[in-house]
C-alpha cells in the first residue's frame, strides 16, 4: 500500500484506491513506536487492522523496517 520506499504510490493506488500518507512525511516520523502499533493493530482511516495476519513480534518488525526506511537511528 505505501509502496518499496514508504512514499504512499504502492499497488492500491496504482488501481484507484486512495493514496495512503507517505511514512516519510512529518506526521509519520513523528509518530511513537506505539502508536505505529496501535495503528497496525487496530488500523486508521482506510488502513484496516493486521493484527489477524500478522503476528505481534511481527508488527514490532514491520516499525523497525520503517524507521529504516525513514531513515531513523536507534
């Protein structure tokens, strides 16, 4: 959905469904780890949950990938 490199221009957009926000943009970098969390348990706006396929350490994985890709030391 945010497509390779976070920006937003994945697949659904490419077929017509709205363009989720870029994980590069400041609302995104500015978000905890526990709220990237919550957002990938519960889900937000058009984004649904993925708590039923994708397992908790999984998620906890998924926010260490996009604080790579934003370019987020730790």
């Amino acid at each position: 959905c945010h497509g390779p490199e976070g920006k937003g221009d994945g697949l659904v957009a490419k077929r017509g469904f709205p363009a989720p926000p870029s994980l590069l943009a400041p609302r995104a970098l500015a978000m905890k780890d526990g709220q990237m969390f919550h957002v990938l348990t519960y889900g937000q706006a058009n984004m649904p949950s993925y708590a039923a396929q994708v397992e908790r350490e999984d998620r906890w994985r998924v926010i260490e990938y996009v604080r790579q890709l934003q370019g987020v030391r730790r």
